[in-house]
C-alpha cells in the first residue's frame, strides 16, 4: 500500500469527522480567491493547501520537478503531463507536510498563513481543460433497465453490448464545474401519436449519476494501450452528472445516437481524486459472459468500492434522497474503456474525460436516472414540499455525492457535484 494511505496517518490540520478529506485522500483542484488567478490546490479537512505557494517557498524543490510553474496555471494539464511517477511523489510529499509529526510547515506560521485557505472562501474552477470528452454506456443494469422500457425485456440489451463497452464522442465545450447553472435545454420532440414534431423547452429533463476518469497521459496516432497499462494513463476521478433531455433524445437518437439531448451541460465535481488515493477500495469486477476478446481482457481489481448517491432540492426547500447506487456495479471497467477506446489506434489527450455512463445498482433504489426511478414517468417520487418529481423541473437543484467507505480504513470522498436548473433561455 502507498505510504500515504496509511489509515493511522494523522494531520496537524483539523479535519472533521467523516469529513471527505482528510490526509490519505489529498484531491487535486483549481482554485481562486478574492479575484487573484485561479491556482492548483489539494484539499484537506475543510482547508485548500496552495500548491503554487507550496512550490514557490521550495518545499518541492527535491522533488526536482521537470516544470516548477505547473502549480501556478490555470489547470491541471501540465501537471498530469510529467506523468504518473511524479503524481504520487508530489501527492506523498504534501501528505509528508501535513502529517502532525512534521514540523516542516506545522512549525512554520509565515508559510502555513500563505498556503491554508479555508474552503468556503475560495471559488473552486474546472480543474482541467478538456480536449474530448467519451461517455460510455457500461452500467448493465441501467442498459437492461432502458432497453426493456423502449425495446422490451427479451431485447433489453443490443447484441453487441456483452462484447464491448459502447461509447459515443460527447460536447466537451459544455462540461462545468459544480455549482454552474444548467439552462433547460430547447428541441425538437415528437409525441407518438403527433403526426409532425414540435419545437419546444425540454419536458423531460433528467439527471444521470455518473463518474468520469480524466487523462493522465497522451498517446500517439496509432496507438494502443493495454488493459495493463490502462491505469498509468488515468490521472484521477470525478462524480459526473449527464444532463440528459429525454424527449428530446428520443426523437433524434436513430440513427446516430445522443446530440442535442446531452450536449447542452455536464457538470463535474470541483476535486480529482486520484487512483492512488482510491487503490485501498479496489474489488473484484462483475463476472463477464461470455468471454470478452483478449485486448479487453485484465487482471486483478478493476472496480471500485465507491458509495454513490443522488439528492433533488426543490428551491426553498429540504433536499430528498432519491439514489444510492455503487461505482462497483459497472460490468465495464475504466482499463477495459480505455483499452478499447484505443484499440483502433484512436489518439488521446492529457485532459480527456471519459464518463462511465449512467450507474444503476440491482434494486430500484439504486437507478440512477429519473427514466429509472419513475419509470417513464408512471412512479412519480414525492418531494417534502407534497410536490411530485417525474422528471427535473426549473429551480430544482440535483445534488450527487461519492465517497469510499469501510472499517479499518480513511474515508475517501469526492465532495459533491450540485447544478440548479433554470427556465430556458
């Protein structure tokens, strides 16, 4: 196990209990405060530590970093392009001066009073530039789910969906951070008993759980990378909210697949938690039959052990859980995406993202849209304003939590992704 992640790791700065940070987690992000240009920090308790500063008073200076202002642009692209040997020095040097038996920076009160900000006084950012952006489909609870609604039970999922982990080439201009307005989106629906279609706001507007990996690594044109090596090339992880307009998606989908009904938002969780912060929550992946072709093939624990949940607020109201699903659930995991993302020679970016597609779990509670929970409406949820939810309405803000959990070990979480929804423009 990396140092770093040792359970009985302590930190001179206060982190709360059950807090989503603490020192053996230490996610990455892009802040800003009082208007100076936005900077890399890491969290930890209800703190951001500033990399930039960090760097500038020479506490990485051993580390003999091959660009010394990574920490100080405006996204984390640079940074992940040194590559994975340096992501976990520099996450084990900041957990080394964090750590409550080093007085390196604990001892230091000019330094710690130009690093620490609290939380709730910076503005967190998009953390990366994102280049392209694949969502996949590999939930196959959630593909049976939708494909007995529209095709029916025995037709549930397509023929090639045991084979591979379908994907299609998504909006990357429209991913957000959390906390940015999503504005309803505007299209064409067609009932099915209208003989012509409509143009009007979005009726069916829907949320769909997700995470997504971020590129680490670039590879060339004609190149492929291996289920093996998959892992070098994923930086890190972040809740991913779809915003999905189902009428919308319905009437445009055939023959090519998802348009206008995504591409209008997708909003992210501010921090990047890294695979090395999550390797103690690694389990076995979903048996898979039949037998996928040898490049999908892999060893080891793929999955993750990550608790996920949904919440709808209402404006002016309490929020209602309406989720709780699991990232372990996924039939496809991240080294299979890759591997076959790439399989074609297909090149990628330092700062792609790549979404797991929706992540229902095996009972109802657990579905992770709307089109699941309600049923295409016939289930409506109850809100505790006595109000109904089929599908999102204007002024309702959806909230998606993730964190990792178990005795023995540092709670790893990821924060939250929130996104209001407002009338259409």
């Amino acid at each position: 196990m990396i140092e770093a992640n040792n359970p009985d790791l302590k930190s001179w700065v206060e982190v709360p209990a059950n807090s989503d940070f603490p020192i053996q987690n230490l996610p990455f992000g892009i802040f800003s405060i009082n208007n100076a240009s936005p900077r890399a920090g890491v969290a930890i308790g209800n703190f951001v530590v500033d990399l930039s500063v960090l760097s500038e008073l020479g506490f990485f200076d051993q580390l003999e970093l091959a660009d010394n202002t990574v920490f100080h642009k405006q996204v984390l692209n640079d940074f992940m392009a040194l590559g994975k040997p340096v992501w976990t020095a520099v996450r084990n040097r900041i957990s080394e001066l964090l750590r409550d038996d080093n007085p390196e920076l604990r001892d230091n009160s000019d330094a710690k009073r130009q690093v620490l900000y609290p939380l709730q006084m910076v503005q967190m950012h998009l953390p990366v530039q994102v280049g392209d952006y694949t969502d996949f489909y590999s939930s196959i609870e959630h593909a049976t789910n939708v494909g007995t609604m529209f095709r029916g039970k025995e037709n549930a999922l397509p023929a090639n969906w045991l084979h591979l982990p379908i994907g299609y080439h998504g909006r990357a201009s429209s991913i957000v951070v959390s906390g940015t307005p999503v504005y309803r989106p505007k299209g064409q629906t067609k009932a099915d008993d209208a003989a012509m279609p409509t143009y009007q706001p979005s009726r069916l507007l829907d949320f769909e759980l997700e995470m997504a990996f971020i590129v680490g690594q670039s590879t060339n044109m004609g190149e492929s990378i291996t289920t093996k090596k998959a892992e070098e090339h994923i930086f890190g992880m972040v809740l991913f909210n779809d915003w999905s307009a189902r009428d919308i998606q319905k009437w445009e989908y055939v023959p090519l697949g998802p348009f206008l009904g995504k591409s209008f938002a997708s909003s992210i969780s501010p921090w990047i938690v890294t695979l090395d912060a999550l390797d103690p929550y690694r389990v076995a992946s979903p048996q898979q039959e039949p037998e996928v072709l040898p490049y999908l093939q892999f060893e080891g624990k793929k999955n993750f052990d990550i608790q996920l949940e949904v919440s709808i607020q209402p404006e002016n109201q309490e929020e209602k859980l309406v989720c709780q699903s699991n990232f372990k659930y996924m039939y496809w995991n991240m080294a299979q995406q890759l591997a076959h993302h790439t399989v074609n020679g297909c090149n990628i970016n330092v700062g792609d993202m790549c979404a797991s597609g929706t992540i229902s779990g095996k009972d109802e509670t657990a579905y992770g849209s709307m089109l699941e929970l309600t049923w295409r409406g016939s289930k409506p949820i109850s809100m505790p304003d006595g109000t109904e939810r089929k599908f999102i309405q204007d002024n309702d803000t959806v909230i998606m939590r993730g964190f990792c959990q178990k005795e023995g070990f540092a709670r790893i979480g990821f924060g939250e992704v929130t996104g209001k929804v407002f009338p259409a423009i």
